[in-house]
C-alpha cells in the first residue's frame, strides 16, 4: 500500500469533490490494500456520478473479490446501461464480456 499516494488522493477528493476521477483514482489505489474501503468509494462515486462509465467495471471487480456476485452482476447492468446512454460501445462489450465470465 502506497500510503503517500493515498493521502495524496484523498487530498484531491477533499480538494474537489465534484470530480469523480479523484474518487475513483482513490477507489483503484485503495483496491490493493482495503477492498472494503475500495467498494465504499465506488458505491458513492456511482451514486453521485451514475454516468461516470469507468467505475461501474472496477466496482464490479470489487464486488467479485468480495463474493458480491449478485451485487457485481447489479452493477455491471447499470453500467452497461450508462454506457448504451453514452454509446460507448467499447465499455458494453467489456462489461457483458465481465458478466459472462461470471456465468
């Protein structure tokens, strides 16, 4: 765990909360050491930013690492439903191809 880094991004967090890249810039650093906290940032990046794409495929992968499957495959249908919103076609293949592994 890097935790100069951590501090660091917290820091943009607290600086700009608005910008959801520093959440989930947070969310991806804490994934190495604090799974939970990782997922608690996650749920409130997508909560507060539903159409920020990016999260919806690491929160899932959370979510797996914590045997949330159910949990994971909610998420990973949000997320394909933002992005066929912002028809990024790129993320729904990824998504779906995230949820078929899980079958």
């Amino acid at each position: 765990m890097n935790s100069e880094r951590i501090k660091m991004l917290e820091q943009f967090v607290a600086e700009d909360p608005t910008d959801p890249f520093n959440r989930y810039a947070l969310a991806l650093e804490l994934a190495k050491s604090d799974q939970a906290k990782a997922k608690e940032i996650f749920d409130q990046l997508m909560a507060s930013n539903p159409d920020y794409v990016p999260a919806y495929y690491q929160a899932s992968l959370i979510y797996i690492d914590l045997s949330l499957n159910k949990e994971a495959a909610a998420v990973i249908e949000a997320g394909i439903a933002q992005a066929q919103k912002q028809n990024n076609l790129k993320a729904v293949n990824e998504l779906r191809s995230l949820l078929d592994e899980m079958d």
